[in-house]
C-alpha cells in the first residue's frame, strides 16, 4: 500500500481506534467489483459481494481492512496491525464470466463480522474494528490475477484491490 501525509490525531482523539497516514490511490482491476448486499449493512458487519466480468481469474484470501474519510481523504484504520496482514491461506477464486458456466458462478458473498474479527485466532491475528461510529468508510482488500513468470523480476502474480465505500449513520 501506499501511503502519504499524517492527520491531526488530536483532532480525532473520539474515534475508537488509531489511524494511519493518508492512503494513496489503489489500484483496481477493470471489470471486478465489490459491493455492499442491499439491506445487509450494521455498523458490526455487512454482506459483500464481488462480481467478476473481467477476463481473468481472480483470487482473494480472508484478510481485509477498513478505511475511513476525513476531510475527504481516506485513512486506514488500525494501520499498523493492518500492515501486517499476509494474504491469508484460505483461498478463494472467482473465475470471469466468459469462463464460467450452469454451474459456476462470477461471484463470490462475503459475510464479514469486524465488530470482533480481531480476536479470531483460525485465520491469525486482523485487527478489531468494533461497532463503526456514524462516517463514511470503505472496505479494502487485496487479490491477485495472472500469474507472471519474469527473469527479470521473478515470478509473481499480478495485484489489485477491490475498494466497497459505504455510510454509517
């Protein structure tokens, strides 16, 4: 991730948890989506959904993190045990639609509980967001896509995020 820029802490000293420095832009695949499930948001959870109508496969772990706007900038909170965060071993793929057929799909739900996700020691340590107090935020998280074999930097796969902005009131 990239990051620039601090906020005045002081200035937020009421939000629950710390912040981290401004959050630069992310970079996303065209064609993938994440998205809030209508009628599924609390300030402890929410329902997602990630549509894939590009050309590639995609894959996504468990980890995730939250993102809060300040001042029409985004932060991340807990940024420092987010930073952390290894892309977790359970492993999920969502194949592109050209790809898929009766019995597959090009999505994928996802049921995320971050009031005590912290404290869930199967898939290691994530960082507790507890109830969100009334803001805007957003729900990051990392995948990969076309695996890359490369002399020169090595064999990696290629990464982008997946970005859901959302409203606490």
């Amino acid at each position: 991730m990239l990051y620039s820029g601090n906020v005045n802490t002081s200035e937020h000293e009421h939000l629950p948890w710390p912040i981290g420095p401004r959050s630069l832009a992310l970079q996303e695949l065209k064609g993938v989506t994440l998205f809030v499930e209508e009628d599924t948001l609390l300030a402890c959870s929410a329902q997602f959904v990630i549509v894939n109508e590009s050309e590639h496969t995609i894959t996504f772990g468990q980890s995730y993190f939250i993102q809060i706007k300040i001042h029409g900038e985004w932060y991340t909170i807990n940024e420092e045990e987010t930073m952390d965060l290894a892309f977790l071993p359970l492993a999920q793929d969502v194949l592109p639609s050209t790809r898929t057929d009766e019995h597959e799909r090009n999505s994928s739900e996802l049921n995320l509980l971050w009031k005590h996700w912290g404290s869930d020691r199967a898939y290691g340590h994530l960082p507790p967001y507890g109830i969100l107090p009334t803001g805007s935020y957003r729900l990051v998280k990392s995948i990969v896509y076309d695996f890359v074999e490369s002399e020169e930097v090595g064999n990696t796969w290629q990464e982008a995020y997946l970005i859901a902005e959302f409203i606490i009131d």
